[in-house]
C-alpha cells in the first residue's frame, strides 16, 4: 500500500484564481477538440470507406489503439502525481508530449501509397497507438492540474466551464475552416469527406495546431506553478506495483466508483454511436461539407451552458444535474431518429432539414457540455474526499482512472460498431453518396437513434446514487484545513 504523502504549496494563493490562467489551461481543451474531431469524424471513415478496409478490422486496431492507450493513462497519472521538479508535477511533460503528439496525428493520415492491407492496418495500429500515447502524456496531467487551482465549490465549476469554453471557441472554429477549406466538394466528389486527396492537408493542418495549442496551454500556466499543490516528502520511484496500489486506492472511494462506473457505461454507448456519427450525416442525412459547416451553430448550446450553469449551480447539487440532464439528452437522442420514421422532419434536401438538425444539435450540445461542465468539477471534489480519507493527492491517478474507463469501454464500442457496420447493417464499402438501399440505412438509424440512447438508462441510474454534496464538501475541506493546521 502506498504510504501517505503531505502536500503543499510554495505560495498561497490569494484571492481569485486569474481569468488568464483559466483561459490558457483552456486552451489544452481544443487540443482535445482536434484530436476527437480527427479521431472520431475521419479516421474509421478515411480507412474504410476512403482506403477500402473493412470497417470491422479498422474498428478492432482503433480499439486495440484504446486498450494500450489506457492502460498507459494510470501510468502517466500515477508518475505525475508523484514527479517532482522545478517545473512542479504536471508542466514537464505537458510541454515535453506537444511535438510528438502532432507529428504522429500527421503521420497518421499520410499511409504510403501501395500498402497492401495488412501494411495498411500496421500503419493505422503504429501511428494510432504513438498518436494516443503522446496524448495521454499532455492531457492526463493537464486534465489533473485543473483541480488543483481552487478548493472553492463553485469556482472549480468556473474552472472547467472556461475549460470548457475555451475548448469549444477553437473546435467549432477549426470545424468550420475544415469544412469550408480542407473538405471541399467537386464535380467528382460531391461529398468532399469522400475525397482521398484532402486527408494529407488535413493531417499536416490539425498535427501543426495541436502543437501550437499544447505549448500555449502549457507556457501560458506556467506561473501558476509556485500555487500548486506539491508533495512534500520524497516520493518512491516508478513501478508497475505502485501504479496498481494507486489506481486500488482511488476506487476504494464509493462516489469516485460510481463515477468510474458512470464512464464506463456512456464511453461504451458512446463508442459505438462515434462509429455511426459520420455514415449518418453522410448517407442518412445526406450532408454534404457545405451543410455539415452549419452545425458549428451548435455552439450557442455551448455558450449557453457556460451562462446558466452558475445560476443552476447556485441551488443544485452537481450529480443531480448531470442525472437530470443525460436523461433529457438520451430523449432527445431518441426523438431525433423517430422524428424521420414519424415523417415529422422535412425530406432529405429541404433546407428546414438542415435548420431543424441545427437547433436539434444546439440543444443536445446544451445538455453534453453541463454534463461535462459537472462531471470535471465533481472530480475535483472527490480529489478532497479522497485526501481525508487516504492522506494522498491522486489528481492525475482519478483522471487517468476516468480516461482508462472511457478508451477502455470506448474500445468495445468502436468493435460492436465496426461489426455492426459489416455483418448486421451490411453497409458496403466505398459507397458513393445516394448509391446504399433504404434497408440498410433504416437499419443504421435504428442502430444508431434507439437501440443505443435507450441504454442511456444505466448511467443515469448509477448517478442517482452519488453522496457527494455541497454541504458534505464543505464539512470535508473544513477538516482538510484543520489537518493542514496542526501538521504546521
């Protein structure tokens, strides 16, 4: 068992934390932003569809992608926690993975031409797997400083809401310019996501940007470092036992167990909706990347989570917000899908069609980021909790712990996806837009807008059981305080 550690921080901060420093860490979120985008819109796509894999042997090298990625997010975490320099735990290694991260992003969309499959499917799983690693170096140290900065209840929310909307200013941003410049259409690709020749300039764009982002999120927190909390005593060497004994210590927690729970069971609903997310505009919707630029309007669901999560918050409890609104978002993911069986929505080409989608996807954007706004703030929360209970800080080991069950799950997911796509929807490769049967897209939609939101259920459920509220945090940091005293 890992011995306890004390903590503290070289400069006490006072006051608020600075409205800079909340929008550089930010600033790590459209780091994220690009790679989902990357990783969940294209990459199934451009392997199977556009290179004429099987989208179920693309789906299990992506899983198998997560399954290593992973398992690597609890070693980075652990390793972080304890590390100790003079640039603090986190900031070494977020500034040290911001090249390679990007470079293998671009590597991974420029396969050599003549690759026979199996060549081909060693490519993706190579650059896929160093991709995802050098990410986990950035974004689990970055996604554990962020509970770090504050121990006020509603300042954390703060925290996160700007993480949150600093992340999605650049997303929609680069979603927009990639449909209007990178993904253009033309007499020979109608839809330009179809168009093989615009994936290099892709990669090279989005490798260049996460770089840029990395390093301004990293540099621009930088002085905010002598605030951190850092641990006092020295810490033990890395080892595969103690990274076991960490991530066994943080699920002893209930709350923090019933969030890695929660993860599990959306990440692998998610997983498998990711896969069905791009076939569907495509072929169901038939979008094409003039209309698919729109849904970037889909950020005013965003802005407004930012503007009335603090009134939300100011009389409701954190999990019961995020129980209350996944449950109206598994509705409005249903309904989205009915509305086209009940011949509600307009036919496929009425520009209402678009519009509709749009105001549809604001409100669904509305509902996930207050989910995600709740669910970053409640692990700062349980970080306190566990600090009474344990005496230990494990920051990067509670988000690595999150992130471990989100690829884990998300992995099954891709795999129940890819095999969905080949051997029950049967959808065929290398289609060409407004060439696949009504059947098989009746089958998609099915698949995609009822069967999976329906189990929604069970991560709702599993959040009506969580303890954690304001009142039991502030009787927590107030024995935290005394504790921190008496140790003085």
């Amino acid at each position: 068992m890992t011995e306890p550690t004390l903590y503290t921080r070289q400069i006490e901060r006072q006051g608020k934390v600075p409205v800079s420093t909340k929008i550089f860490q930010g600033f790590g979120g459209i780091v994220n932003s690009h790679k989902d985008f990357a990783f969940n819109t294209f990459l199934l796509l451009y392997y199977s569809q556009i290179l004429g894999l099987p989208a179920s042997l693309v789906s299990i090298v992506i899983a198998i992608s997560l399954v290593i990625d992973a398992i690597s997010d609890p070693v980075v975490g652990s390793i972080s926690d304890n590390y100790k320099s003079r640039l603090g735990r986190r900031h070494p290694f977020m500034i040290a993975s911001a090249v390679p991260f990007g470079l293998t992003l671009y590597l991974l969309f420029i396969p050599p031409t003549g690759l026979g499959d199996a060549f081909l499917l060693a490519w993706l799983l190579f650059f896929t797997v160093a991709a995802r690693l050098a990410f986990t170096f950035f974004i689990v140290p970055w996604s554990a400083i962020a509970a770090e900065f504050s121990n006020d209840y509603v300042e954390r929310t703060s925290i996160i809401t700007y993480r949150y909307m600093v992340g999605w200013a650049g997303g929609v941003a680069f979603t927009v310019f990639a449909w209007s410049y990178l993904f253009p259409n033309s007499q020979a690709y109608p839809a330009g996501q179809l168009d093989p020749t615009h994936y290099p300039t892709f990669g090279l764009v989005v490798g260049c940007l996460v770089i840029l982002w990395a390093l301004i999120s990293s540099l621009g927190t930088r002085r905010e470092i002598p605030y951190l909390l850092q641990p006092v005593n020295e810490t033990p060497k890395f080892s595969a036992r103690r990274t076991f004994d960490e991530v066994m210590l943080a699920l002893q927690s209930a709350n923090f167990r019933l969030l890695f729970l929660v993860f599990l069971a959306f990440s692998g609903l998610a997983g498998v909706g990711g896969v069905f997310d791009i076939y569907m505009n495509t072929y169901f919707w038939g979008f094409t990347p003039d209309d698919l630029r729109w849904f970037a309007f889909a950020a005013i669901g965003a802005i407004c989570a930012f503007i009335t999560v603090p009134i939300l918050q100011r009389s409701i409890d954190k999990h019961t917000l995020l129980q209350l609104f996944l449950s109206l978002y598994m509705v409005g993911a249903i309904l989205k899908v009915c509305f086209r069986f009940w011949d509600i929505w307009p036919d496929n080409g009425d520009p209402w069609l678009l519009y509709l989608l749009i105001v549809h996807a604001i409100v669904m954007t509305y509902l996930l980021t207050t989910c995600g706004i709740m669910v970053g703030s409640l692990i700062a929360d349980l970080m306190d909790e566990q600090e009474l209970v344990t005496r230990r800080r494990q920051e990067g080991v509670f988000s690595a712990a999150i992130s471990f069950s989100a690829k884990a799950t998300s992995s099954i997911g891709l795999i129940i996806g890819g095999f969905l796509l080949d051997f029950v929807i049967r959808f065929p490769k290398q289609a060409e837009l407004g060439s696949v049967d009504e059947s098989t897209l009746v089958y998609l939609a099915v698949c995609d807008g009822v069967a999976i939101p329906m189990l929604f259920f069970i991560p709702i459920y599993l959040m009506s059981r969580m303890t954690m509220t304001r009142l039991r945090l502030a009787e927590i940091q107030a024995s935290l305080e005394e504790r921190r005293r008496g140790a003085v």
